[in-house]
C-alpha cells in the first residue's frame, strides 16, 4: 500500500520558521534600542553628577578680575609675620577636596598656606532658598537638597539638616587626618594654643574651626546642639536667610526674635564653649542675644551700614554692643557686605569699627565660597595688609586686625 505524507506539518514548520525569522531582527533592534537608552542614561547621569555641581560653583563662587594694590616687599614681610584667622568660610558645602589646589571657588588648604592664613572657621550650610534674597525669604524651599544629591553625598543627607551638618563635621574631620599635620582641628584651648606654638616653631600648619551657619540643623531639638558640639562645632549662627524654630532672620518673612529654643540654645552655647555669632539674625534676635550673652559674641561676617548700608550690615548700635561684650566683627569681602569688591572698601568698613568700638573689635570674615563674587581669593589676602598700611596703621594694629582679635575671642570662649 502507498501512503502520501501529510503536508500539514511540514507546511506548519515552514509558516514557524519564516515567523522566528521576523521577529528575531525585531528582538535585536527592541534590545539594542533599550541598551542604547539605557547607556545614555548612564552617561547622562555619569555627566550630571560629575559636571553639573563644578558648573553650578563656578557660576557662584567667582574670583572677577580687578586692578589690585601691589603689595610691597616691606608690606609682604610684614605679612609673613602675621597670625591671620577669618571667621567664614562655607567651602564644606562644595565638592571639592580641601586638600587640593582648586582651579574654582575661593578657599582650600594650598592656597590658605599660600594667602599665610592661621586659622579658618569652616561653616556649615544646611539649608538656603530658592530666589535667596537680603529682603524676604521664606522656609518653605531648599536649595540644598538637590545639591547634596548631585553631589552624591549621602543619601541620610537629603532628608535631615541634622545629618548635613553632622556629614559636613566628618568632612572637615577626615580632611585634617588625610593632611599629614598640615591641617590641624582647633576644638579646645589646648588645640588653639598647640596651632600658635608649631608656627610659631616654623611648621606649615593652618589651623580649622567647624560652625554652624543658623540652628536649622537643630531640627527643633536643643540635644542636637551637644550631638553637633560633639561632633565638632565650636562657633553658631542662629539663622541664615529664613526664620528658623530658634530666632527670626534679617532676611526671613516674619524677622522675629529669639524663641524659647533660641534662648535656650545662647545659654547651652556658652556652657559647652560654642562662639554665639549674630550674622544674618534679626535687629530682635540680636538685641535680645546680646542681651542675654554673658561671653564675647562675634559677628562672623558681614558690614557695617556706615560704609554700605544693607539690611543684613551693623549698625552702630549694634557694633557697640558687640564690642561690650568683648566680642569682634568680621567684615566680608563681597559687595553686600561692603558695597564693593576692593581692599579699600573692606578697610573702609574696618575703620569705621575702629572708629565706633575701638581697634580690639575689628576681624575678618571673608564669606568665601558662600555663592559669593570676590576680586581675590585667599591667597591674596595680603592685599588688605597692603591697604591697611598705606592708610598708616601700625604694625601692631594690623596683626590684631587681621586675627590676634579673632583669636583673643577664642581663647577666652573655647573649652578648656
């Protein structure tokens, strides 16, 4: 008997393999168009995360080009010799390595040896709004949420002020043991007094003193403030440009006083050998804080409305209550806190202290790398040494100026 194969199958395996030919070509291009997209994402986010924070400093901190004094050989000598502390910087907020030469921003290790710097207060910026303003700010957003993302800090650092201070304590910590004894913490008399002695000996050595730019990072809690002070932090703002739960800012909505957290917190302050400093507070909170200190009080950064009348800037008044407490104030170098970007407004702002409260209250505080615009970086800081002494001011006067002033406030604050 003759059979005839079916044709079913056959037809069948036919129609199957013509369809796997079709949509295999489709598979390939499905795969390799998502692994294509996906690899753009990955050097998207390669690129933001690498590049967008670097961009973001430069358009901030800028150094502008400007016809500087030179500075003479007698003045440079004179510079050499000097103990010189600025009271703010806000370089921890950036990510850049402390210990490196930047080609960016204002401030780091080689050029605070270069500019013969002392001792830095390093602050810590927790929070800052959108569209910052001196008029008005509110509380209500934050810029430096997307910046500690960006810049892969982290992650318990996007949610909490309190860790974003703490992370900016561990950074400076970890900077000073990576330095080789070049970069030493100051915490205590003991480490002020130990900074002064090695240089005094020769040693390259500049000395850092953790702060805190406004007691949002307590979050509401006065324990914070030890857990912080443990931590590091020998020097406190109450506010920075928005009202916080402990005093109201020059720059806030409502510009209120000290509240019961604010008022406990100058008292626990001076208890543990923390610097009360009045900068960016309100006429309330710093009447009232001068009021309650017992201990010199610092205006770490700023100027005075004489020479440049801003809203965040002294008064007379104000300098003059500063001054009975034995504390200093710290003139800026921006044109908010000096009207200016020269060394002749910033010594124009400092005589006008001398002239109030005498030559024991005049300091420097740079605000360096504080979204600020400056015409010289630490490094060049010896151009107000070259200004101060064009103007005539002795020797002695000037080493007080810039840091045997600041310096004087420490001793007598800081733990023992």
């Amino acid at each position: 008997m003759t059979t005839t194969p079916d044709p079913a199958p056959d037809s069948a395996s036919a129609s199957d393999s013509d369809s796997d030919a079709s949509v295999r070509p489709r598979r390939r291009w499905v795969r390799r168009t998502v692994l294509g997209l996906a690899l753009l994402l990955v050097v998207g986010l390669v690129g933001f995360f690498a590049l967008v924070p670097g961009v973001v400093e430069r358009r901030l901190n800028r150094v502008v080009a400007t016809d500087l004094p030179e500075v003479s050989p007698q003045t440079q000598a004179l510079h050499d010799e000097l103990t010189i502390a600025d009271m703010h910087s806000d370089t921890l907020m950036w990510n850049r390595d402390l210990l490196e030469r930047s080609d960016r921003g204002h401030m780091d290790l080689p050029r605070l040896e270069e500019g013969n710097v002392a001792l830095q207060v390093f602050s810590s910026v927790t929070k800052s709004p959108k569209g910052q303003n001196y008029e008005a700010n509110s509380d209500e957003s934050d810029n430096i949420t997307l910046l500690t993302v960006a810049q892969l800090q982290p992650p318990r650092t996007w949610t909490s002020l309190l860790q974003r201070g703490l992370y900016h304590a561990d950074k400076l910590e970890q900077a000073a043991e990576d330095s080789d004894g070049r970069l030493q913490l100051v915490r205590t008399k003991g480490d002020l007094d130990q900074l002064l002695a090695a240089r005094a000996a020769g040693e390259q050595v500049t000395g850092a003193l953790f702060s805190l730019e406004g007691l949002q990072s307590l979050e509401g809690d006065l324990d914070n403030l030890t857990e912080l002070y443990d931590a590091g932090a020998r020097m406190a703002g109450f506010t920075h440009f928005f009202d916080n739960k402990a005093a109201g800012s020059m720059h806030g909505t409502d510009k209120g006083g000290l509240t019961d957290l604010g008022r406990a917190a100058v008292v626990k302050m001076e208890e543990l050998g923390m610097v009360v400093d009045i900068a960016h507070a309100s006429e309330a909170a710093v009447a009232e804080i001068l009021r309650i200190a017992t201990r010199p009080v610092v205006s770490s950064h700023g100027g005075v409305q004489a020479t440049c009348d801003e809203n965040r800037n002294l008064s007379d008044d104000q300098i003059r209550a500063v001054a009975a407490t034995g504390g200093v104030v710290g003139i800026g170098y921006w044109d908010a806190a000096i009207c200016d970007r020269s060394p002749a407004a910033v010594v124009d702002a400092l005589e006008h202290v001398i002239e109030v409260a005498g030559i024991e209250t005049a300091a420097l505080g740079s605000d360096y790398d504080g979204a600020t615009t400056v015409a010289w970086d630490t490094s060049e800081i010896a151009v107000i040494t070259q200004e101060l002494t064009e103007r005539g001011h002795s020797a002695e006067d000037v080493a007080a100026i810039m840091g045997l002033n600041t310096l004087r406030v420490l001793r007598e604050v800081l733990p023992d």
